[in-house]
C-alpha cells in the first residue's frame, strides 16, 4: 500500500487529539451554563440501633437550589397564578400547611393532608399512597391536580420563559432554557436541599448524652421497647415501608374512610396500608395522619399504641413518648 496513506491517517488522527485541547485553551473559564452539573450527595452516619440520624453535609449544587426555590414559592406554577408549592409547605413551619387537608387554586379543598416537604428526599416513595417513586415523578401530580395547582407543563413553560427572571436563570445553567426537565430538576434539588439535621435526637445518637431529657429519654425507651422503630425507624423515623392502619386492632371510625394505597393497586391486601410517614419535625406537623382527623400528638400516640401495637398506653408513657417526638425537631440546613 502506498506510504501517503499512511501519512493521511497518522496526521488525519493527530489532528483529532489536538482539538480537544484547542477547545480547551479557547473555552477558558467556564460559563455557569458549562460548570458541571453536580448530583446531590448525603454524607451518612451510621450508628447503633433502629434510628439513624440526618446526615450533617451534603454536597448539591447551590444554583439549581436557588432556582428551584424560586420555582416554589412563586404562584407562576398555578393556572390562576394564585397558589404555589409554598402554599400547602410552608418551609419554616414544619413543611406543610397545618390544615386537615390542603387549599388548592380557587379554594379547592384536597383530599388529604398535606405531608412535610422536609426530608422528603429521605423517603422511600412519595405521597401517602406511595403512588410517586421519586421526588422528580412527584412533581407533575400538584402540577396537574385541578384542585391543586391546576395547570399544565405547556402552560407553565409559557409563562416562564415570558418572564424575564425565569428564562434568564434557565439560560445561565442549561442552554436548553425553559423544559420540564429543567423545572422538574430546579424544584427536585431544591426538595432535596430540605433536610434536618442536628436534631437533639440526632445529637443524643452521635453522642452528646446531654441532648435529650431524662422524659426524653424514657420515652425513648418505651419507643423502642414497645416496637415503635418496627415501622418508624431509620434516617427520617419512618418513610421506608408501607403498612396497614390497623394492624394489630380495628382502626379508628374518624380515619377509617381512606383506603390508601388501595387506589393505586385495586389489590384487596393493600385497602388502609399507607406509607408510614416520617416522625421527623412532627411536633411541627399537626394535624395529624392522611386525613388530619387528630388534632394533637397525645391523641395520636394514644391512637397508633392500640391500632398498631395492641396497647393501652398509660398516661404517663403517653407524656413521655410526646416529649420524645418534640426532640425530633430540627431547622433546615443553610445551604451556601
């Protein structure tokens, strides 16, 4: 074969490995846009024992949170551009909305109780049917819901690019701009932002012996003792299973009208079993279960020690266990 076939391919190839570099050199510093993207990562802490505390550090991509933050709280996300996420979460108050059930647009009353938004990256699925694998698939179903927000992605993605905050942001971190992608990623990051570490039961697990009570921590003991942490155990005190209301006695008549999960699967073993719901930030959360029938905690423990555990808790034990569910409390983390 003739040797100026061989040159082509030698200088045919070296010209390839030269324009990454050329690129490289031409490129400088990167754009916001061009950064790469960074995947949220929890840094863990295992201890002894069912509960697990919140991870103290996390690595996420501040950007996407600030967006996704503003996506939350803004009204755009609604038909009538009256109602946010924020409305039915309220960040700084336990991430719900303290109602029975949620207000959507035009005063719709929801179906259930609104859940905490904190810790929710922490939870095996979503809602409390567990209908929703991840936060992302979570998103669209407030989006949709007519008596939510009540909209829909072409109309949102309308909206958004017409306003000059919104379409500019998108830009500086996707060139793509304004896509359900990059919305549902914005308010996904965001979610994931919304933990809670450094609890005084988190605290107490990573040894400072000093942080619970001594009510504190007898009610740890009977939470323990009795087989609360059978479903409420964990890194966010449940959130990792499903289960039936119900299990051990009759349920009671105020919550007996939801089948749960049942709507999701038409399977006869799943009518009343629900996603056991974190017990983080619940003193914060009220009212309490899917349909926010009980108002207080001490009605609540009282309720889940005969339905789910076969007992009658005595008053003092009540008291206790109460004063341990107030220690599972904690600001959301800052991030920077």
């Amino acid at each position: 074969m003739d040797i100026s076939y061989y040159k082509t391919v030698f200088f045919s190839l070296l010209l390839c490995s030269l324009v990454p570099v050329a690129l490289y050199f031409k490129s400088g510093e990167p754009s916001s846009a061009g950064k790469a993207e960074q995947k949220t990562v929890y840094y863990f802490e295992k201890v002894p024992g069912p509960i697990q505390p919140i991870p103290r550090k996390m690595d996420i991509d501040s950007r996407w949170v600030n967006l996704g933050k503003a996506l939350f709280i803004s009204p755009i996300l609604s038909k009538n551009n009256t109602t946010s996420c924020s409305s039915c979460h309220l960040i700084d108050f336990g991430g719900d909305d303290g109602f029975p059930v949620s207000i959507g647009i035009n005063n719709a009353k929801g179906e259930r109780n609104s859940p905490t938004v904190l810790n929710s990256s922490l939870s095996f699925r979503q809602f409390w049917d567990g209908r929703a694998s991840t936060l992302s698939d979570q998103i669209s179903g407030p989006v949709h819901n007519p008596v939510e927000l009540g909209s829909s992605w072409a109309e949102i993605i309308e909206k958004l690019r017409n306003d000059s905050y919104f379409n500019e942001s998108f830009r500086a971190l996707d060139p793509m701009g304004v896509t359900v992608e990059n919305i549902v990623k914005a308010i996904t990051t965001f979610e994931e932002s919304l933990i809670t570490p450094d609890a005084p039961i988190d605290r107490f697990l990573l040894g400072d012996k000093t942080a619970l009570t001594e009510q504190q921590q007898r009610g740890l003991n009977l939470f323990m003792n009795h087989g609360c942490t059978t479903c409420h155990q964990g890194t966010n005190i449940g959130g990792n299973m499903y289960q039936k209301l119900g299990r051990v006695s009759e349920i009671p008549e105020l919550l007996d009208e939801d089948l749960g999960r049942y709507h999701v699967t038409r399977e006869d073993q799943d009518k009343y079993v629900f996603k056991v719901p974190s017990l983080r930030n619940v003193a914060q959360t009220g009212p309490y279960f899917h349909n926010g029938a009980v108002d207080t905690l001490p009605q609540a423990v009282r309720i889940m020690g005969k339905s789910q555990l076969g007992r009658e808790l005595p008053e003092d034990e009540i008291e206790d266990i109460v004063a341990l569910l107030h220690a599972f409390s904690s600001p959301v983390i800052k991030v920077q």
